[in-house]
C-alpha cells in the first residue's frame, strides 16, 4: 500500500523536477528509490498472502473439524430429514467457497483496502481539492454496490443449495447404480440427474448474471473519474496552481484507484457465494444435538440384558405416531423376533432400546433403569447391532473386525473371527488380517463382509443383541455358516430379532408380531400357528412364495 501511494508521487518529483528540470543525475536517483519501493511492495505482498493463507488454512482446518464433530453428535433424526449428498456437498463444497475467500479473496480484499487508504491519503496531502473530485463518486459506488449485493446473496444461495441436490442425486445414484441396471433404470436416473444439473446450471447462471453487471458499473465511474482529474486538473494547471507532474501522479492514482475496486468486485463475488456456503454450514452447526446425559446418569456396569418396554408411544415427526402403546419384556438371554410388514414399525422399537431416539411417552427399561437415566456411551456399550447390511470401511480386515474395540489386540480380533468361522477365508486373503479392503468392504462377498460384522460384535461383547436378520442375502452354503455363527453370538446373550424370513425364527423364545406400531400377537412359533391369527397367515404366504403351486398346505404349514 505503501509502495503503490509513493509511487505516483516519485514520478511526478522525477517529471517536475528532473525532466522538466534537465537533471539526469536527479532523474536516475528517483527511478532507482522507485524501483526499490516497488521491489520492497512486493515482498510485503508476499508476506501478507503467506501470513493470511495460513490463518485461513488454519480457521478452516477447524471449522472442517467443527462440522464432523457436529454431524457425529447431531440426533439419528436429522439423517432422516437430510440427504446424505446434501451434508457431503455442505462439508466439501461449501467449505471449499470459504476456503477460496479465506485464502485468496481476504488477502486480495485487505490489499485492496491498504492501498486505497494510502492513495486516498495521497491525493488528499497533494491536492485536495482535486482528490475530492475524485472521491466524489464513492457514494455511487457504495450505492451500486449495496443493491447488487441484496440480489446476489440471494442467486448464490439457491445456487449452494442447487449444488448440494446434485451431489445428493449422484450419490443415491451411484449408490444404486447395480439396482438401476437390473431394473433398467439407466435412461430414467440419466434424466433425474439431468433435471437436477440443469436447475444448478441455471442458479449459477442467474448469479453471474446479477455479479457480472458490477465490474461494468465500476468501469464507467473509473472513466468518470479520470475525465474529472483530466478536465479540472488541466483547469488547475491552467491557473497555475497545479503542475503537471502532479497531474500525472492523479491520473495514475485514478487508475490505481479503481484497480482495488476491480479487485474488490471479483472477492465481493467469492464472498457473496462463500455467505451463502456459510449459511449452509452454520445452519448445521446450529442444529441442536442429541440431548446431554441427565445430571447423575447412570453409568451401566455389566447387566444380565433384561429389556422392557412400558406403553410405549413414538413419532419421528409431531403428529405422525408411529408406536401405539408397545408393552413387552425380553428376559436375560431370551431371543426375541419382531414380525411383521415393512413400515409396522419392527426396526422403530429396536432403534428406541440403545436410545438412538427418545419415546414420546412411555419408556424403555434396560438392565432395570429408564435409558433416559443412564449415560449413552455406557447403554451403547452393552448393546450390540448387527444390520441387514454389513458396514465395513476402507481399512484393514482387523481394523474392521476391531471396529468397536479400538483396544483390542491381534489375539483378541483372531479369537472373535474364529468365533464365527470367519478366520479360515481371512487367512485365505492376500494379506490375512492385514488386507485393505475397499469401500463397502470390496472385493469381498455379502456373506464375508457379514461374518466380519458378526465377529464384530462378538469382540464387542454385548449383553443385548440386536439382528436385523443376517442371512437374508446369501446363499444356502454360505447361511449354513452364519446361521452357526449367530448361534454363537447369541449364546447367553439377550437378543431382537428383526424377521424378514420367519423360517429363521421358528426356535424364538417369543415372536412379537407388529401391525400399524402396535404389537398384535405374541407367543412362540407353535402357539401362533396353532392360533391362525396374523403370525400364521403371514407364514402361509411366504411358505407359499418360496414353494411351487399346488405343494403347500395349510397343515404342512403348522409342521
């Protein structure tokens, strides 16, 4: 800022002085000083983009940091409402238009400030009269500025949020691709995405259109300006009271003038774009979080795995009940199946017993105690999951088994694979324990991806389990081996089962059949048949389904 005010002032010295003055010696002195205040700007420059990039890495290291930490505390609910693409695009995208103001736009905007401080300064120390001539159109500016800022706050924020729907369109895609081929789907998610891409082209569009119309504006002040120095300063010079070196300088600081509003006007955009990011981010961070332990929680040392449900009555969304007085106990070490069509309400009661959602009345008792009484982490930790869906990361084969228990030594991840017939392919694999699997645990097949979540838990050591059924999506060898694996995990442990075969869960020691969020039957496999209510006719159809016409009987049904 500095270099950039002196500059204009040694060359008017040099022409008035020097040139004008027939003094070589004098002229090359000032061009030498000149030259070393510009080589010196530059450095300060320099100086200022590394200081400034560094505390724009560094707030943005924390805000990343501050967003996933945010995301894995925020309530099972919020995922519910939000596509997962939408939060990727939030913490990816957006931070990404923060991160190019931060590092790039602010040092460019506090440069831009210093230098028009100084060569406001300037002008005023040499002429003021003609410097405020010049500074006369600043209002304009601010005038221009503000009413072109309201509008593109507003493009760039459905630009942001168009941007994260097709990021959340790619990755449900993507994430389905093998489903889309099979169903051919291909040409119908070609045109999803197309629709969604367009309307992203067009936010972007209608934003550059409203940013693009500023730098013109500031063009023509710029030639208002330098035609108010030319007319009034040549005025002056006329009168005598103004010499043309000092003419010169104002002209160049016109020029320069506008050359740190340009400036400003490309920032003034990143930062119209990086607002609305930030709205996006902080509306995240200003989500409110899964409720705190209650003052004096219960710390749950090792129970016995009793579960109870009182009158339960449960809504993911006000007015829209989805458990009607649910009622049940599971005693210590009994397996208990849930029945029932998709959307009765099975995978909500499961999810209510390690609190992943509160009760809207009623309660749920593990081990004795409300779980709104005792600590999360502790509820958690007698409770095991074990999803239709095995989840395993891009990691090493123990990493993945050693998931829960990050203490957990080789000794320990070994036994639990043995545990459930897993250890034979693991040692199979290029690098036994030590091989990387991709993401979603490839190159290996849903049954081996399964038998590493089941030892999972079985290192874990729950005293509750929870199964949304395992074997579901497997081959007749291959279920053989979990099904002897299950046998293992639950073996002295309290269990819920989430049926979708009831063939698996003939050997329940109580199958709670669920209809419309409330439990319409209860009992054993043999006393359901034998009362022919809901239970058998929902084991009719599917014993039919999975059997040619004609061979199913409804005795052969109570066998």
């Amino acid at each position: 800022a500095a270099a950039q005010a002196a500059g204009p002032w040694l060359i008017s010295l040099a022409i008035d002085h020097y040139i004008l003055g027939g003094d070589p010696v004098g002229l090359a002195r000032t061009m030498a000083l000149l030259f070393g205040v510009y080589v010196a700007g530059s450095w300060a420059t320099r100086t200022q983009i590394f200081q400034v990039g560094s505390i724009g890495q560094r707030v943005l290291a924390s805000l990343r940091a501050r967003l996933f930490d945010q995301l894995q505390h925020l309530p099972l609910g919020y995922f519910d409402r939000r596509p997962i693409g939408d939060l990727m695009s939030r913490v990816v995208n957006d931070v990404e238009t923060l991160n190019q103001l931060l590092t790039q736009g602010i040092t460019q905007l506090l440069g831009a400030l210093f230098s028009l401080i100084g060569i406001v300064l300037a002008m005023l120390v040499l002429n003021p009269r003609l410097a405020l001539v010049c500074l006369g159109i600043i209002p304009v500016m601010l005038l221009t500025t503000a009413f072109v800022a309201r509008r593109a706050r507003q493009a760039f924020r459905k630009a942001r949020q168009t941007t994260g729907n097709v990021t959340a369109e790619l990755q449900e895609e993507l994430g389905g691709v093998r489903e889309a081929q099979a169903f051919n789907r291909t040409e119908a998610n070609i045109a999803d995405f197309r629709r969604a891409n367009a309307a992203n082209r067009d936010a972007n569009v209608q934003a550059t259109a409203i940013t693009s119309a500023f730098a013109p504006a500031m063009d023509t002040l710029s030639t208002l300006a330098t035609a108010l120095v030319i007319g009034y300063g040549g005025y002056l010079v006329f009168e005598g009271s103004l010499t043309v070196g000092l003419l010169a300088a104002f002209l160049i600081y016109v020029q320069q003038f506008f050359r740190p509003v340009e400036l400003a006007s490309q920032v003034y955009t990143q930062t119209q774009s990086a607002l609305a990011g930030a709205e996006r981010i902080y509306a995240i961070l200003d989500e409110p979080r899964e409720p705190a332990d209650p003052f004096g929680a219960i710390a749950l040392d090792r129970i016995a795995g009793r579960v109870e449900f009182r009158d339960v009555e449960f809504a993911y969304r006000p007015g829209q009940p989805v458990l009607h007085g649910v009622s049940f106990t599971v005693e210590p070490g009994q397996t208990v199946a849930l029945v029932g069509t998709t959307g009765a309400g099975k995978t909500t009661i499961a999810s209510l017993i390690p609190r992943f959602y509160d009760v809207m009345a009623g309660s749920v008792r593990v081990g004795g105690h409300d779980v709104r009484d005792v600590t999360r982490t502790s509820l958690r930790r007698q409770t095991g999951i074990v999803l239709q869906e095995p989840f395993l990361f891009a990691g090493s084969v123990a990493e993945n088994v050693g998931y829960g228990r990050a203490d957990a030594t080789v000794a320990e991840i070994e036994a639990a694979a043995r545990a459930v017939d897993a250890h034979g392919f693991i040692t199979a694999l290029p690098q036994g324990y030590g091989t990387v699997l991709g993401e979603g645990g490839s190159p290996l097949s849903h049954g081996q991806r399964q038998l590493l979540t089941l030892a999972r838990a079985v290192l874990a050591d729950p005293r509750i389990l929870i199964l949304d059924e395992a074997t579901s999506r497997v081959d007749s060898q291959t279920e053989t081996v979990i099904q002897r694996a299950l046998a293992t995990l639950l073996k002295g442990r309290t269990s819920i089962v989430i049926a979708h075969r009831l063939s698996t869960i003939r050997n329940a020691d109580v199958i709670l059949v669920v209809e419309g969020g409330r439990i319409v039957e209860r009992g054993d496999h043999d006393t359901l048949l034998a009362r022919g209510g809901r239970y058998a006719e929902l084991y009719r159809r599917q014993l039919q389904a999975s059997q040619p016409p004609g061979q199913i009987s409804v005795d052969s049904a109570r066998l």
